[in-house]
C-alpha cells in the first residue's frame, strides 16, 4: 500500500492535476488522505515486521517469545543472521518514509514525494531476499528467480497498492461533480489504465518464473497444498484482470468521448470506482492466498499426492505417434487462436469450420494418447526418502528375504513357496519391466497391496522408510539381475544403475556418485583373491587412462587382506550390495564399465566369450560411454 500510494501520487494523481489548474482545493484534499493512507500503512509495515522478527528470533532460538522479548536473541538475530541484516535495512528505510510523511504533512515537497517513493518500493521489493527467490542455487538460470521476484512484488504493489488511492481519489472527484474535475478523472483513470497493464504483464511474466522454480512439475501443481492454493491465486488473479479489463473496454472510452453530456461521463466515473472496489477485494484474497503460500514450503521440496486415478505416460506411446501428437497441439492451437478471432470479427460461419476442426483434432489427439494414459495412485510421483545407495540395499536385504520370499522367491523370480497357491502369479521382479514402473507406484504397491488384493500391503509393518529400502533393494538386485546377461559390447539402451557408495583410498574417502561425475568409472569386482595380473595391466596405462578419461576403481568381495593398485576398502553393506552385481560363475572376476549416471554400459568376466577387454577396447569404449547422455538422474539417484 506504501508503494502503491506514492505510486499513485507521482504517475497517475501529479500528472492529471497538472492539467488542471483550477482544482487545487480537491488536490490539497487529496493529498491529505494519501497522506493518511500512507501513515496508516507505514504503521501497519511496522507492527506486523516487528511482529515478525520476534516470531522468526523464536522461532531460530527455540525459545518462548517471552524469553525472545528478555534475554539477548533479538540482538543475536539482529546483528548475526542474514534475517536480521534485511530487517535493519527495512527499519532504516522506515525511518526515511516516515521523515518525508513528516515533511509532506507541512507542505508539499515533490522532493519528499519521490525519496519516499523509492524508500517504500525498496522496501517492498526488499521482501525478496526473506523468500524462496533468495535461496535459489544449483539449478540452471537460478540467477533470475531473484530479480523476477522483486519485479513481482513492486509490480503486486504499484497495481494493488494504487487501488485503494484510486478509489478514493473517484470519490472525492466524485463529490466535487466540476467541470475541471472530469478532466482530472479521466487523465487519471487513463493513467492508472496504463499503470494496470504493466503490472499485470510483469505480474504474469515473473509469476511464471516463480511458479517453474517453485513447483516446477504438474503433480507438484496438484498434488500439494502449496501448488493447490497457487492454482487458485491464479484464478482469482485471473478474475482480476477480467474485471480490469472490463474497466478498459467499457467505462474508458465513456469517459473520452468528448460529445458526451457530463451527466454520463460522472457515471462512468462511479462505474469505474465500483469496478476498481470489486478488483481490490479480489485482491485481498489473492494477498491472503499469498501469505499461506508463504509459510509452507515450495511444491518441489514436498511429496506430491497425486490426485487423479490416472497419468500420461509418455513413454508408453510410440515414438511416431508422439511426433504425430506434437504436429496436432500445434494444429489445435492454431485452431484455437482463429476460432477466437473469427469469433472476434464476428465472422461466425468460419468459427463454425475451425470448432469442427477443433473437435477432429481433439479425437485424433484422445487416440493417440490413449496408450499413454495409465493408472496411478497417490504415491505416484513420490520421490525415494532413502538414496540408491548400498546402505539402503542393504538394509532392504533382510526386509525381503522377511516379507516377500514366501511369494516372490528368495531370487525374486516370482517362485516362492505361496506362489502356487494364489489366484495371480506373483510378480518376477528381476525382469526389465520392472524398470517402466515408477518407483512412486511400486511404493503404493508395498504399501497399499495391488490392485486385485492378492499381494498385501505392508504399512502397518514397515515404516516408509523400510519399504524404500526394499524397493532400492528389488531394483538394485533387479538391475545385478540383468546386468549379468549384459554383454561386452558399449550399450546405449536400458539404463542399469548401480547403487551409489562409500570407500576409502588412500586413507581418503570417496563416494561412486562423486567419481562418475568425472567421467566413466570401471569397476573391478573380484572374489577372495585379487586379480594382480589385471589391476598390474591397468596400471600400467598410466596416464593413457586419463587421456581416455577412465577412472577405476576395484573392489574386493570377500573381506580380504589383499592390496594392489587401484584396490579401495569398503564396509560389509557395499560387498553385499555389489555382489548383487557379479555371478558365481564368472571365473573369479568381473568388470563394468558406468557411465555418468552410474548406469552399467558393458560388462566383462574372466570366464565369459573373449574374457576380459584388452586396454585398447577399454579405453576405445570409455570414450564412447564418456558421450553417453545421462538423463536427470531423480531423487532415488536414477531416472525414470
Ligand atoms: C502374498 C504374496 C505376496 C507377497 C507376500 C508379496 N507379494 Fe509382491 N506381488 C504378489 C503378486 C501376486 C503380484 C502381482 C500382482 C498383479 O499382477 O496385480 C505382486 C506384485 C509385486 C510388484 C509389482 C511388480 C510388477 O512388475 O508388476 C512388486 C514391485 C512387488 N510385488 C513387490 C513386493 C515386495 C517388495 C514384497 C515384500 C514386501 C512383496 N511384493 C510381497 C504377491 C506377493
């Protein structure tokens, strides 16, 4: 409202006065409302953000706010934290609003006018650095979440805050009914017109920017409160602009047609203070919305409850058919515009030809998605609370052999003692299928049960946790499964993640996940003895292996004593884990080739066809691997 009001007094009520000369009376008489609306509002700014800062200093201390308001935690908050830093800034820029509201109250400075303006719009648009736009980092054009934020706020507060101004500024020129007052009006509400225009179009712009970086994805849009109320933030805003728009179209041009008798001209000037009355109720609410908004967390930092009983899945609908879908929304976007143009010219023959076109399209486009829409559940686009990591495998090691031996198998092929007695076969969950569902669905699964009941859920029995475990270890042993029938040729098709883990080098530790960002890892599992012979060779490529960018890393099975080059010691939870990876038969050793992503390329074993890869296949393959795109691994660290 500070903003708003000085907004108010600088472009849109100094302007329009200037015009006319002969109402200074109506100006002073203003001026001393503005004045008062301002006083309010810089009273209202200070309560509510010392307010603020007590609740905020509790709120960090872990103290009552009785004992925030005693003992030393607001100087600590004040003088120590970036909170702290910002609310003295906006305390200092208080003191100058109130220094020019004290000189405006003896006389009319434009001077003061201006400093306070910029005062006040520095500190609305100093509110950024308390929200999300300030904590933005690590993704890519963070850098303008930032200043779209600001833009929102002085945009929110030009629009909004002028509003109320606005209407009060129709009343008093209302009550005065002269002449010269309709000019006023009219060069005002023109003014304030424009003003509108450009807020809502800044007001949109940032708000997308906000919206990508906040929830970012549709079921963080739908599925958690803070997308929900954004929606409805939306549509009201939306509201808003119809009304405003309203205001443009119809009561405006009453007010500029010369020929019009007064008379009309007075009414149009209500008809427009009704209007901008109803806009700034509207926005009360969407302020209101905001305010919840901002005391909940960001739809992409919470688990989304996906609402509906079904999804798109775009990787369930041929590729031809999704470029066939991509020329239809093109085509039924442009069907669209020239319906609403044709409509617009009131050419209505020719919206009749492109609303049957609208309707064709939109048949050919149900088809083709219709493989694509699957079923699912709540949990759908949950994202695992436990990384993809040995520890998480190995803690769902023992879950399974509990839980879901009896009917899955001990080896997961879906052959277990209970097997033969149920209606449905249990799953076999080391095939590839495995890996086209969404984690999110195979957790609703261990929770809930499946769809025909046959399969129970277990929430009662595991926390959420322990069923993440064991979805990390189905896919982790799904993924050893499958990679043991991977050949020694460079693939580029399914992706078999290895889980993420620890070891220790050279007295320093290291993570897979760190390494992999580097480039291709090779990794060197071998049984009770190590493979000297090999792990010599390897070295001896000395920096050949750098140039081919190859990092490798050679982990024994069995506790073992053994060192030797490239040889990293590991926890028991890692050797459980990687053994998932390596089959008996394979002579004693095994080696796979990863990609960034930590996704298995190639496999070779000492007893396979062709043994192990000579050096100069290795190091030809790691760079083939090394250009392997790696699609944004999800939080469980693979990609779906
Ligand atoms: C009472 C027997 C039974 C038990 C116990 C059981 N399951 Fe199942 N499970 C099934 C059956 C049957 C299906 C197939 C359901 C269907 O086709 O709708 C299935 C399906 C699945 C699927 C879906 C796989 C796919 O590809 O469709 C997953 C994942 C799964 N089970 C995991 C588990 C886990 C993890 C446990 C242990 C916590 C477990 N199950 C315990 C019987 C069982």
């Amino acid at each position: 409202m500070l903003e708003g009001t000085f907004v108010f007094w600088c472009f849109i009520a100094g302007p329009a006065f200037r015009r006319a000369q002969a109402v200074h009376g109506l100006q002073a008489r203003l001026d001393r409302r503005l004045l008062a609306i301002a006083w309010s509002s810089l009273l209202v700014g200070v309560a509510t953000g010392a307010t603020w800062l007590v609740m905020v200093a509790s709120n960090m201390s872990g103290m009552p706010l009785s004992a925030v308001l005693r003992g030393g935690v607001l100087r600590i908050v004040l003088t120590q934290t970036r909170f702290g830093e910002d609310w003295l800034i906006r305390a200092a820029l208080v003191l100058v609003i109130a220094g020019c509201l004290a000189v405006l109250g003896y006389a009319r400075k434009p001077a003061a006018v201006w400093i306070a303006l910029l005062a006040s719009a520095a500190f609305i648009a100093s509110l950024a650095w308390a929200g999300h736009g300030a904590a933005t980092e690590n993704v890519p054009f963070a850098a303008i979440h930032l200043p779209a934020d600001i833009l929102h706020l002085l945009a929110t507060g030009a629009w909004l805050g002028a509003l109320l101004p606005l209407i009060l500024f129709l009343v008093v020129m209302g009550h005065d009914g002269s002449p010269d007052g309709i000019e006023v009006a009219q060069a005002a509400t023109l003014r304030f017109s424009t003003l509108g225009l450009t807020s809502v179009a800044t007001l949109l712009l940032t708000g997308l920017v906000n919206t990508w970086f906040l929830a970012g994805t549709i079921p963080a849009l739908l599925g958690t409160l803070y997308g929900q109320l954004l929606l409805v933030k939306v549509a009201l805003f939306a509201t808003m602009i119809a009304v405003a728009s309203l205001h443009r179209s119809r009561f405006i041009p009453r007010l500029t047609t010369v020929a019009s008798e007064a008379g009309l001209r007075w009414r149009a000037v209500r008809q427009l203070g009704a209007n901008a009355t109803i806009e700034a109720s509207i926005g009360v609410f969407v302020l209101a919305i905001v305010g919840i908004i901002g005391t909940l967390p960001p739809g992409l930092h919470t688990e989304p409850r996906w609402p509906l009983a079904f999804r798109l899945d775009p990787g369930e609908i041929a590729a031809s058919t999704r470029t066939m879908l991509d020329v239809i929304v093109v085509l039924f976007a442009l069907c669209f515009a020239f319906t609403a143009f044709t409509i617009h010219r009131r050419r209505y023959r020719e919206t009749a030809a492109f609303i049957a076109g609208l309707l064709v399209l939109g048949g050919i486009g149900w088809v083709a998605l219709r493989p694509g829409i699957v079923r699912a559940y709540p949990t759908s686009f949950y994202a695992s609370t436990q990384s993809y990591a040995a520890p998480s495998v190995a803690r769902g090691m023992p879950l399974y052999a509990e839980n879901c031996t009896v009917c899955h198998g001990a080896e997961g092929l879906g052959n277990g003692p209970l097997a033969r007695k149920l209606p449905t076969r249990p799953a076999n969950l080391t095939e590839p299928h495995l890996f086209a569902h969404k984690i999110g669905d195979m957790f609703w699964w261990v929770s809930h049960g499946s769809d025909n009941g046959v399969m129970p859920g277990f929430a009662d029995k595991l926390t959420p946790d322990q069923r993440w475990d064991l979805i990390n270890f189905v896919v982790a042993r799904a993924a050893g499964d499958l990679a043991n029938h991977a050949s020694s040729q460079v693939t580029t098709a399914a992706a078999l993640p290895l889980p993420d883990f620890a070891f220790e080098q050279n007295h320093a530790q290291n993570t897979l996940s760190q390494m992999v960002k580097k480039g291709p890892v090779l990794i060197v599992l071998f049984a009770a003895r190590a493979p000297r012979a090999r792990l010599e060779q390897l070295a001896g490529l000395g920096p050949r292996l750098g140039a081919a960018g190859l990092q490798v890393v050679a982990v024994g099975l069995d506790p073992t004593t053994d060192n030797g080059p490239f040889i990293v010691e590991v926890a028991n939870d890692v050797r459980a884990t990687l053994a998932l990876f390596r089959s008996t038969t394979d002579g004693g050793e095994t080696e796979l080739m990863l990609d960034r992503g930590a996704n298995i390329r190639a496999r070779w074993t000492a007893s396979g066809a062709g043994g192990l890869a000579d050096t100069a296949t290795l190091l030809a393959d790691a760079v083939r691997v090394a250009s392997i795109p790696v699609a944004a691994a999800n939080h469980a660290g693979h990609a779906h």
